[in-house]
C-alpha cells in the first residue's frame, strides 16, 4: 500500500519500460531462433493457415494499456505495471518493425533491429538523461568517450551484419520458410 503513495516519476516509468522492452525483445528473438532450429515445437499461431506474428500481440497490448491509462488514469503501483506492460508491448511491436514498414517481407530485415536499437536507447534517455545534471567536467568527459565508443562499436556491428546476412541470409530465410506449417 506504501507504494501506491510513493511518487512516480517519469524517469522511473521509463527505466521499467526499457526493462520490460530489453526483457521482452531478448525473450521473442530466443523464442523464434529455438522455433526455427526446430529445438522446441512449433510454438507459433496460426489462424486459417495464416501465422499471426507477434507484433500483432504487441498492437493488441498497447492498445489496452493506452486505453487503461487514458480511461483509469492509474498513479502507484497500477502506473508501475503499465510502464512495464507498454515497455513488453513495444518490444513485440519493434522487433518487427521491418515487416510493419514493409507491410511483409522476413523478419529478418535489418530496419526491425535499427528501430529496436531506437527505442531502446530512447527510453534510456528518458530514463536516465536527468542524472547526468549532477555529473562533474569528469563525467561529462567519460560520457563522451563512451558516446564514441558507441557509435564505433555501432558501425561495426552494422558492417559485420551486412557481412553476415550475405553470408547466412538465405539460410535464415530457409529456416524461416520451414517453420510455417
């Protein structure tokens, strides 16, 4: 009961999303590379022969966390466990954001994982970008460093996947083909 009168903060909702979002987005990719390796069954939906892919899960959630939110106007703890139902939501919806923008395609594209990466670090900005007032000319300068360091780390990333999808594309896509029923 204490916690429903403790203050929520916006930098607080946020961590709880990013968590949820990092959570939730770790938990689908695991869940799909086991379905498609064939290591656990086939645990995907079909309606008529038509696989509903998750994002629609994710559309589904925000749609009724926007409407609890709007409609209850919740503060406490409820406001706690919306952020992080909204945080799982958009991770199911980002995680196919290639297919959304698109409208089809593999759930391989390469814009899904850009605009998870977006989000994420978006939410980390809310939620973390107020303690950097406190931060020292030391910090500052850290920060930038790891800003850098990001960003290199970012282009190779990016390099190494372009590299990679030439070489295991196909193999992805094959593997993606034969989980469909």
């Amino acid at each position: 009961m204490a916690d429903d009168l403790a203050p929520v903060t916006t930098a607080e909702l946020a961590r709880r999303a990013l968590l949820a979002f990092i959570v939730t987005f770790i938990g689908a990719r695991t869940l799909v590379f086991l379905i498609m390796s064939q290591r656990i069954p086939n645990l995907y939906f079909f309606l008529r022969g038509t696989h509903v892919h998750h994002l629609n899960y994710g559309i589904f959630l925000l749609s009724a966390v926007g409407g609890f939110l709007l409609f209850n106007a919740p503060t406490g703890r409820m406001l706690r466990i919306a952020a992080f139902a909204y945080g799982a939501a958009m991770a199911l919806t980002f995680d196919e954001f290639g297919m959304w923008l698109h409208l089809g395609g593999s759930y391989w594209q390469r814009a899904s994982v850009d605009a998870t990466i977006v989000v994420a670090a978006l939410l980390a900005f809310i939620g973390y970008a107020a303690t950097l007032r406190s931060y020292g000319a030391q910090h500052i300068r850290a920060f930038c460093v790891l800003v850098l360091a990001v960003v290199v780390f970012a282009v190779v990333i990016y390099d190494t996947a372009i590299h990679i999808g030439a070489l295991e594309g196909q193999h992805l896509r094959d593997l993606e083909a034969e989980s469909s029923p």
